[in-house]
C-alpha cells in the first residue's frame, strides 16, 4: 500500500487541483477526481487478479506479455520504464514552487538538489528493495498524517460558496479535468511490478492495490474539497500566487489560511515528502520492467542478473536511475511528462484486456486466487471509458504516447522478434476459439444430409472436354445427396429490338460431347427423375445410364452472365458449376462472366480449371488464409467418396512459427480428419512464399481444392494468392466460393491471416 499511495500521492493532489480546476472552471474538480478512481478500479481488479497468478517482478509488463503476445508486452514494458522514469524525474524537480513559497532563495540549487535525490533513491534500492519498502512506508504514513490534520484543520474555514457545484455532472470541461487528473492514480497498479518479491502475495496484493486506490481516492476527494474551499483560485491566479493554468502551491496557500505557520510548515514539508516518495516509488517500480523483460527474452540478459549482495537487479536499477538523472539535467520533464498520462490510459486498457486474454486463452496453469468481480462487464466498462477518457488528454500528449508505442514497436522487429516465437494467451485463445467455431459449421453441414442441385454452366467457349469434366464434378457432387443434375447450355444471341432481354430455356437430348464421354461415373439404371419426368438417353452413350438423371437444357440468351445467375436462383440450385476464365483475371476494367456470378449468384460456385479429370487418387486441398471453409470441404470429400480418392489437407504457416501455433493448427486438422468421411492426410507446411509451398505439395495431386478471391483492381494488377496457387499447378483445379458467404470481407481475412494459420 506504501509502494502505491507513494506512486500515486504526488503531484496530483499538491499541484493538479489548481490546474483541474481552471479545467472544469468550477469546483467540480472534486468530482474529476473521483470519476478518475472509479474509472481505474477495473484496472486494479484485473492487476490483481492476474498478480495472484502470477506473482513475478514486472507487474503489467508480464500481464499483458502474456496475454496479448511479445509485441504489445514490449509497448507496456518500455512505455511503462520510460514514463515512470518521466515521473520520478517530474517528481524530484516538481517541488520548485513548495520550496520558492517557503525560501524563494533556494530555488537556484534545485537541478543539483534533484540529481543528489536521483542518486540517493537509486543507492537506496540497489542495496535492498525492503529497505526502499521501508522508506517508502514511513514517507507515506508522515504524509497521510499531515493530509489528515489539513482536512481537519482546514474545514472550519472552508467558504461553501466556493464548493458549490462539487459533484456537478453537468460541468464544462469534467472529462477534460477527469483526463488531466487520471495521472494521479498511475501508481496503483505499481505493486504488482515487484509482486515476486511480495509474502503470500495471492492475499497481500489484492488488499493492498483495491485498499490504496480506495483510501487514494478518499483522500484526493476530501484534500481537494478543503483546498477549494479555503483557496479563491481566480483571485490567488489574479494575486500572481497561482500562475495562469493553476499551476502552483495551492496546498501551501490553503495551509497558510487555515493552519497558521506551523501546519503551513508540515503541509509544504508533506508536499516534498510526497513528491520523494513518488520519486522512490517510480524508481522502485521502472526499474523492475527492465528485469522481467530481459528474463523473457525481450530485453538484453544482463537486466535480469541478480547481485549476489544485495539480492537485487542492480544493472535494471542503475540504468533506471541515470535516465531519471539525464531527464533532470537535459530534458524539460514538467512538458514531456504530460505524456504519461495518454501512455498510462492505454496500459490500463491493455491491463483489461490481457485478463480477457487470460480467461478465454488456452492456458491450463492460469489459476488466480483472486478473481475480478463482474467479468466481463467490469473489464469491458474499464477499457471503454479508458477510450472516452483518452479522447480528452490533448494532441501533444497523445502524440507523445504514439512515438513512444512507435518506438517500442521497431525495437521489437529489430532485436525481440528474432530472438522469440512466443505468443500471448489471446491469440492462442483466439485461434482456437476460431478453430472450434470452424470445426461446430463443419460437423452441422456433414450431419444435416442435403440435397445438393448442381447447375452446371456451358457456354460457347467451353470445350467438350471441360465441358465433361465439370460434369463430372457436377455429378460426383450432388450424387451422394441424391440432388438433381442440370448441364445448361447457355448460347448467346444477337439483340433483339421486340424481345430484348428475353431468355428461353428448352430441354434437349444430351449432346455429343456427354454421349461420346468414357470418364463419366455410372449411373443408376433408371430413367426416372424425381420430379417424375423421363430423361431420354441412347442406349449407346459411351457412359452407359450415366446420364439418366441428367436434365439437359438450352438457354438462349443475350447476356449469359445474368442468365446463368436468374436459371439457378428461379431453379433454386445450391450450386453452379462454371469454366474458370484465365483471360478475366486481369482485366482493369468491366466485369467478365465469372466476376459477374460470383458476385451475384444465389447459390455456392465452383470454377473449374480443366486441365483433364478422369478420376482421382489425391485430391489436395489448400487454404489460403485461416480455417478451411465447411463447404469446400464438403465438395472435396463428395467428390473423394465417389472417385475413391485420398484428401490431403494443405495449409502454411510461418517459418519462425510459434510452438503454440502450430500445434493448435495440428490439433485443427486432426479433428477435421474425423469429420471428414474418406481418408484425409494432414500437411502443415512451415514456409514464406505461401503459392510455392502449397504448389510445390499439391503438384502431385489429381485435382486441386482451394477458395475463389475477388478479382477487382489490386488483383488485376497484381494477383491474387488463390488464382497464383491455380497457376502455378498441371492438375485440375476447383475454386468453390460458399453459397452463403459470397466473398469474405477484407478485415475477415487480414484477422484471420494474423491470428490463425497463414502468414
């Protein structure tokens, strides 16, 4: 509790309750800051939820390292040391105006009187962390004494006037105040960062951070109510005693009023013991996340070595002191440590967030022994108003927030990522929640039976053998659900002025090229339809009754594309099977027949790629990006059943892989093996170039299952993955676009890519 009323107990109640109040314009400064501690509870519960499962040094560096991954863990870690380390140096150059109130002469040696504090609090933790622990305690308990006789002492001469409005909600500018004053509590989240070193710490920690933020916000709320109360702010800015904004020694002047010189004398005293203890705490505390980066690979491994003496990281505290000591001598900290506020908003984000992670990841040993109360609510809650706060800390700030995160970010590419495949528990989570949910479609459409009705679409340009082999597929496909085969013939014709638009459609005998075909499956030795029509066909076709339950149809037309789109929506087919048109792939403008029933068809499609199908040993199928879709599943293991085939299932993943990964594609691929109802091989392949490994395995397969992407420009001008995967192979290919999901949006499968299998 020491630790984190000594981080939090600093500027924000000695020199922010000026400044808020010329924020809010009224003494509804009271209120910012109690909105503020309520807005931070979420945090605390979710910090001491994860510190009780993971009591190590690092506090929600570890939390969100864990949860969210190595990359957004580096963001907390050094964004955590860096602002820390602005606030300790803010602290110890931040009682310039306390010291100018009491002895305007000594102002002049406040730069080497901060440097010698810098030092000394550095020297104080290297020799032992209970030592800063204890100095920490009797700062805090002479400083919530002084606090109390000021509350006490200060409210006979509070002017209730001045205090009219506190806990108005209707206030301008109380998010503004709310936002500038939520610094105030950054500290109370500081106990976890040295958790490891913490008895019974599954007790210990919840107590102490929920108990510090309480009796912090109990205090900020009753210091900042007498203050207001004693002080006129307007006339003291007016009188030069507080500077424009309200910066200035507002508890000094409501001392001076109220307590007479001693208790003047114990308030400013109080005033600079505060802001040493925020010093020492942020010290304590910064230096800590150098320590658990390190013993996590993401930072050079002498931060995590331990003195044999002392018993402490004396490298992560030395460095952590010198940039305190550098920020002091070289940099204007009162400007930039109004960054930390915009950096600590988003850790508390995070620290929600890596909970969530934690609860929904996949981890068997996360087991808490104090829980948050109200999950998810209470999580959700502390990240959106972390958000609507955010939106009111400035421009300046929150730039300075975004090139520290930037930061953080290339020191990861350039020295965390090649030392690290780890990955946080959300993903984890997430991949496999993704998996299951993949996995639950996959199971429903195998188990509910369908009929399947399979359109399949020839037009002028089709050849005779294509036009066999998207037979045979048409047939492979809906013989096992007992569904209707319909080869449409769709013939285009000139304008006509009278019956422009017009489309006919006459059933007709089977053409040559069906009659004439030897690689068609058998068929039944009936030539009755289901809908009680007769299907006549030669009794010398080359594929025997193969075509009895065949309905052959002549569309004639002026426009195939929508013909085709309007036959098998008025038909009510589940699928259409059409020539893929290499030629369309790179048209920049207008719209072929394939973009235009992929777009429009009511049903699923599949384009086939002829390139000579009769029958399959090996059929492959490849996924370009995440889980495989249920339905070109179903088409391949339809197909597989009826030529007895064997299906490989084909799907990359990244060469510097995470473990975690991996394994939970493996775990993906051997259910689906159990779903599917022929024999199917499972081929994770560990590579870069995504078209050459899935080419390099399926080249040696009969056909090639993979997934339609939408052509538009970018894949005009520069490919798409699936079409190169086509390309790129001798075999006959399908793209089957699902009936129910036309084309997957873009975030879809960027998300998909990130989180799941493709890299």
């Amino acid at each position: 509790m020491a630790i984190a009323i000594g981080a939090m107990v600093g500027s924000g109640v000695f020199i922010l309750p000026g400044v808020a109040f010329v924020t809010v314009d009224g003494p509804a400064v009271v209120l910012a800051f109690l909105l503020a501690g309520i807005l931070i509870l979420p945090a605390a519960f979710s910090a001491s939820e994860m510190a009780t499962a993971m009591p190590e040094d690092g506090g929600s560096y570890v939390y969100v390292e864990r949860g969210m991954g190595p990359l957004l863990g580096t963001i907390a870690g050094v964004g955590n040391w860096f602002m820390l380390s602005f606030k300790g140096a803010l602290a110890l150059v931040g009682g310039v105006p306390y010291l100018v109130f009491v002895a305007p002469g000594i102002a002049e040696y406040i730069l080497p009187l901060a440097v010698t504090l810098a030092i000394f609090f550095t020297l104080i933790n290297i020799v032992s962390t209970k030592s800063a622990g204890s100095l920490q305690f009797v700062i805090v308990g002479v400083m919530i004494v002084v606090l109390g006789y000021f509350i006490v002492g200060g409210v006979p001469d509070i002017v209730p006037e001045q205090t009219a409005g506190a806990l108005n909600f209707g206030s301008s500018g109380l998010l503004a105040a709310t936002a500038l004053v939520f610094i105030s509590y950054a500290g109370v989240i500081k106990i976890a960062a040295v958790a490891e070193e913490v008895k019974d710490p599954g007790k210990t920690i919840p107590r102490a951070m929920i108990g510090s933020l309480v009796l912090t916000t109990a205090l900020y709320v009753a210091v900042v109510y007498v203050a207001i109360g004693i002080v006129d702010i307007p006339a003291a800015i007016e009188a030069g005693q507080l500077q424009s904004d309200g910066e200035g020694p507002i508890m000094g002047l409501a001392a001076e009023q109220a307590l007479g010189t001693i208790g003047t004398a114990a308030v400013v005293a109080a005033a600079l013991l505060a802001l040493a203890s925020t010093a020492n705490a942020g010290l304590l505390s910064a230096s800590r996340f150098p320590f658990a980066m390190a013993r996590d690979g993401l930072a050079p491994p002498a931060f995590e070595r331990v003195s044999d003496r002392f018993n402490t990281p004396v490298l992560s505290i030395s460095l952590s002191g010198g940039i305190i000591v550098l920020m002091i001598v070289f940099l204007p900290i009162d400007q930039v440590a109004k960054f930390g506020s915009a950096f600590q908003i988003l850790v508390f984000i995070l620290v929600n967030l890596a909970l969530v992670g934690f609860r929904e990841g996949a981890v068997d040993d996360y087991d808490p022994v104090f829980t948050s109360p109200l999950y998810p609510w209470m999580q959700i809650f502390g990240m959106a108003s972390g958000f609507l706060v955010l939106t009111q800390v400035g421009l300046v700030p929150f730039a300075g927030a975004a090139f520290i995160t930037a930061v953080s970010v290339v020191y990861f590419y350039l020295y965390v990522r090649p030392r690290t495949d780890r990955e946080g528990a959300a993903r984890t989570g997430v991949r496999q929640n993704v998996s299951e949910a993949a996995l639950e479609r996959t199971r429903e459409l195998f188990g509910e039976q369908q009929r399947y009705d399979t359109l399949v679409a020839v037009t002028d340009d089709t050849s005779p053998e294509t036009s066999v082999d998207m037979l045979r597929i048409g047939m492979d496909l809906s013989s096992l659900r007992k569904g209707e085969v319909t080869v449409g013939t769709f013939k285009r014709v000139p304008h006509r002025a009278f019956t422009a638009g017009d489309t006919t459609s006459t059933r007709v005998d089977p053409p040559e090229w069906a009659t004439n075909a030897t690689t068609l499956p058998i068929g039944s030795n009936t030539d009755e339809r289901p809908d009680g029509g007769v299907q006549q066909v030669s009794d010398d076709a080359g594929s025997g009754n193969a075509l009895s339950s065949v309905d052959f149809r002549e569309i004639k037309t002026e426009d195939v594309g929508p013909a085709i789109v309007e036959y098998a929506s008025f038909e009510e087919e589940e699928f259409i099977v059409l020539e893929r048109r290499v030629e369309e792939l790179h048209e920049l403008y207008g719209e072929g027949l394939n973009e235009h029933v992929l777009k429009n068809a009511p049903c699923g499609v599949l384009l086939v790629e002829d390139r000579g199908f009769d029958g399959a040993d090996e059929i492959a199928v490849a996924t370009n990006s995440g889980t495989y879709d249920p339905v070109k599943l179903l088409v391949a293991d339809a197909i597989a059943e009826e030529t007895g085939a064997t299906l490989t299932l084909l799907q990359t993943v990244p060469e510097d892989v995470s473990e975690e990964r991996r394994a939970v594609v493996q775990e993906y691929h051997d259910e689906l093996r159990r779903i599917l109802t022929v024999t199917a091989d499972s081929r994770i392949l560990e590579t870069d170039d995504r078209v050459e490994g899935l080419s390099r395995f399926a080249e040696s397969a009969d056909l090639l299952v993979t997934t339609t992407e939408r052509r538009g420009l970018r894949g005009a001008v520069f490919g798409r993955p699936g079409d190169r995967l086509v390309d790129s192979v001798d075999c006959t290919a399908v793209m089957v676009q699902p009936p129910d999901e036309r084309q997957s949006g873009f975030i879809q499968r960027v998300l998909l890519d990130r989180i799941f299998g493709s890299n």
